[in-house]
C-alpha cells in the first residue's frame, strides 16, 4: 500500500480514535462543575474519572481477542456505537450514579477504540514504518487532547449550553466517523471460528473491580487494616488466581498465558502498568487543581495544560518518525521514561501560587515522557509476536496500561481526598473555625477570601503529594525498560506471518484489502483460485 492508500484506510480510525479522545477530555475541565451541580463528593469525581477507566481495561483484552478472530471493521464501528449511546445518555444524567453509570458504557466503548487502533494499524503496516504512522497516532489524541479541554471550558462558560453539551458534542464526529469508516477501511479477515472466554472476563472483570473498589473506599468507609480490606483483597487475589488456572484451559483465551514466556512482552507489561498508574494517576487531576487550587475558570484550565500536550504531540511524532527512519527504539523509550520521573517529581514540588513558568516545563516534561513512551512499548511487543495474535498482544499491554490507569486514579485520588480533608482542617483549625461541609466539592468563588484561601492551599498541597506518589511508581516503568531487549524493527508485515509459523501454531487463513469487501486469502498472502471460486481452504 502506498502512503495515501494507508492514510485513507485509516482516515475513519483516526476520526473515531479523535472522538473517543475529544469525547473523554471535554469532560475533564467540566467536572468540578458537574460533581458541584450534582451535589457530588470527591470520591465521585474520582470514580466518574475511574468507571470509565475500568470499563475500558476489562472490555480491552476483549475487543483485542474478538479482533484476532472477527472482523476488526465490524468491531469498530460497534465500539462506536456503544460509545455514542454512552455519550448520549451521559448528558441526560441527573445524579452521580446515573453519570458514572453511564459513563462505564461509555468505557466499553473506549476499550473497543484504544484496543482496535493498534491491533489494524498493526494489520496493514510493518513495524519499521509504524513508528511513522504511531505519530499520527500520536498527533490525533494530541489534537483531541488538546481541542478537548479548551472545547469542555468554552461549553460550560457558555450559559446557554452548560456541561451536558460536552457529553453530546461528540455524538457527530462519531456518526462522521462511522460513514468514513465504512467508505475507506479495508482489512484482512480471519476466517477461523469464533470462541469468545466469557468465564475469563467476568472472571477478570470481577477481580479488577474489586480491587478498584477497595482502593477508593478504604480510608475513608473503612479503615486500610479492617475486616472489609481483607476480604476485598482476599476476594480480589481469589479471583485473579482462578482467572490464570481457566486461562491456562480456555481454548481461545482473553489473555493467553504464553504470552509472559516472551519476556519483552512481560517487561512491557510491567512498564505500561507502571507508566499508567503514574500517567493517569498525576495528571486527571490537573484540571481541578488549577479550578480550585488557583482560581482558574474551566477554559483557562485547558489553556494552562496545554505544555504537556506540547510535549506529547511533539515527541510522539518527532520520534515516530526517527524510529521509522532508523529501526532503533529502545534509547526512545529509556529517555522517555527518565524524562516522564523527571516531571513528576518537579510537579511534587507544586503548591497553590507556584509560578506558572515552572509548572509548564514540569508539565512539558511529563508530555514528553508519555509521548516517548506509551505508543512505542506496544510497538515493541508488536514487533515480537506472530500475525494471528497481534490483537491479542496489543491489548494486553493496553489492558495493564489502562489497569494502572485506574488503579492510580482510584488510589490517588483517595490519597488526595484524605490530605485535602487533612489540609483543610488544619488551615481552618488556625483561624478557629470548625469543619463543617458534606465532603462535596467546593466553589472557591463563593466562600469567604479567608475560607477560600485555606482551600485553596489544601487542593494545591495535596496534589503536589499525589505527583511525589506517581514519581517512584514512573521509576519502576524505568527498570523495567532497561531491561528489554531490542529487536531491530522488521520491515514487511509478511515477517510477522513467518514468526508465526516458526512458532507451532495452528494455520490461520486471513484476508487481505479488495476494491469492495474483504476477500480471503491465505496466510502467506497469496490468493488461492478456490478463494475466487468463493471458498476459503485452511492456510497450508
């Protein structure tokens, strides 16, 4: 395929990707005022961030093993759907629950998006020349990233809009997407049957949950060492040891357990898992610190965030582009993942009045670490792993990715909500008042300048304290990186097929691109005359 050919099969994936990407950031300046309007707590706001989150990890692996055995356009324009359905109804909520609620469809969604835009990029491009194409990648969730925030501002500082317009603005972009979609993408096939591990997703599903469930509510309902944590731990080690045991059994299973033979793969795992707790975990709650730690409208929160999406957008695609010209990747990662500890240790130092020049380097700093690292570890387990499991293996380094995305939001944001409970009772304690509040968020522009102070200080030295966290947790991303061994980058996507079969699998018979639909053919890319004859042989 040429390079045009490529950027027009991809042009309805890179619409959709941008609208799972707009549709998620549009929301994150509004939240302070949509938890405010819904009479929200902190532990709400955390856990609208989070459901979607989860949903997004237990439905990735899914969608990456349903890719490996259907057809990956039909998947993507389901996740579509089920993602403009949970856009939709996610503006007509009335409380918290019903939002979060929604939001979990919402995640479901996502999960398809995150997992099926690496698995078909991977598809149709080989790895030396996919660093390039994980640039635009890279680019289109810069650009929603970017458009996100500035779009969520502007709609809830627009009266006659208000918040709920940033849950439907992305319903057009997702039915233009889908129309694209339909019009340009053309993938191979696999033709082999379909055997969905339903037991190993509840089972999975059940285990993340719970442990999700425990982060956010212990120190808060209950006590960190108390009878509910251990029976949620418990419960939650329970049910990821019965996950592994039906693995091993499962005839296509949602994560197949030889993967963690192939050790670039682990210690991709272990980085992303690593990289998403600190990533997700520091940076979702930027948007309230600068709302109510220093003041700023929800606009100008999106404009103050803007030198992290610098950052990102520019090493993603700089970088890619290397990456492609050269077939080294690994120095890449290395500098990414020190830059990435780098920022958020600077960012642990932030208080309430810290200057705004700082904190943009900071912030640019951490851009740069997650554009450097992020696309290129799931290109590195690409790289190593045949052609009929590339879903499989691409989703499950976003599964732990967006696992620890989850894990840090809901553990982070616990932490934060504990030192800001902490804070604020020290700050009233010194002009003698007493705490009083429901734990709702508050509006620093309607209290007193003394009150709104202490506020103020205890949101901007709390989230200082969540940045210390996620910066040793970045380090161990770093370890795990140093340790990869790199493989130069291959250059066709045949190759891929050859490591297949040296590998002892099962033949598979897949399709390639035809001027109408999907046409089989057979695993080494030749088509079969039985093929013509409208019959499909097993690959020999």
């Amino acid at each position: 395929m040429t390079h045009r050919q490529i950027m027009e099969a991809l042009s309805g994936l890179l619409l959709g990707l941008f609208v799972a990407i707009l549709s998620s950031t549009v929301v994150s300046n509004a939240l302070p005022r949509i938890i405010s309007d819904l009479d929200g707590s902190q532990s709400a706001y955390t856990w609208v961030v989070t459901s979607t989150l989860l949903a997004t990890t237990v439905s990735t692996p899914i969608w990456g093993k349903l890719a490996d055995l259907t057809s990956k356009k039909l998947l993507v324009q389901l996740s579509l759907l089920i993602f403009i359905v949970g856009s939709a109804a996610a503006g007509l909520s009335q409380n918290t629950g019903t939002l979060i609620a929604f939001r979990v469809v919402q995640g479901l969604g996502a999960g398809g998006l995150t997992a099926l835009a690496q698995v078909i990029l991977a598809s149709i491009i080989p790895p030396r020349e996919r660093g390039r194409y994980n640039g635009y990648l890279g680019a289109v969730m810069a650009v929603g990233t970017i458009g996100g925030p500035l779009l969520g501002g502007v709609i809830v500082d627009t009266s006659w809009l208000g918040w709920r317009w940033c849950f439907y603005v992305g319903v057009p972009f997702a039915l233009a997407a889908l129309v694209v979609l339909q019009r340009t993408l053309r993938l191979p096939l696999v033709t082999r049957d379909v055997k969905v591990d339903y037991l190993g997703a509840v089972l999975v599903a059940a285990s993340v949950s719970l442990l999700l469930i425990w982060v956010s509510l212990a120190g808060d309902t209950f006590a960190w060492w108390s009878g509910p944590t251990v029976a949620m731990v418990l419960g939650a080690l329970v049910l990821a040891v019965l996950f592994v045991i039906v693995e091993r059994r499962a005839a296509e299973p949602i994560i197949p357990m030889h993967f963690f033979r192939n050790s670039t793969l682990t210690l991709s795992v272990v980085a992303s898992l690593a990289v998403g707790t600190a990533m997700f975990g520091g940076t979702v709650f930027l948007s309230q610190y600068f709302q109510i730690a220093r003041g700023d409208s929800p606009t100008m929160a999106g404009v103050m965030t803007l030198p992290m999406i610098v950052g990102l957008v520019a090493s993603s695609t700089v970088v890619g582009r290397i990456i492609s010209n050269s077939g080294k990747w690994k120095r890449y990662l290395v500098i990414g993942g020190i830059l990435l500890i780098a920022g958020l240790a600077l960012m642990g130092t932030v208080r309430a009045h810290t200057d705004y020049s700082l904190l943009a380097v900071y912030m640019f700093l951490i851009g740069c670490g997650v554009g450097m690292t992020m696309q290129n570890l799931v290109l590195a387990v690409q790289n190593t792993v045949p052609m009929h499991e590339l879903g499989a293996a691409s989703s499950v380094v976003a599964f732990f990715r967006t696992l620890g995305g989850a894990i840090g939001v809901s553990a982070l944001g616990a932490v934060l909500a504990s030192k800001v409970t902490t804070y604020t009772a020290s700050g009233l304690a010194e002009l003698g008042v007493q705490p009083t509040g429901d734990g709702s968020l508050p509006d620093v522009h309607t209290l007193p300048a003394p009150l709104a102070a202490v506020i103020e200080d205890a949101y901007g030295h709390a989230t200082g304290n969540i940045f210390l966290i996620a910066a040793p947790i970045a380090l161990i991303a770093l370890i795990a990186i140093l340790f990869i061994r790199e493989v130069p980058l291959r250059t066709a996507v045949e190759d891929t097929v050859e490591v297949a079969r040296g590998t002892g699998s099962e033949p598979v018979s897949v399709t390639t691109a035809s001027p109408t639909d999907e046409a089989p053919v057979a695993a080494d890319g030749e088509p079969r005359d039985a093929d013509k004859r409208g019959g499909a042989h097993p690959a020999r």
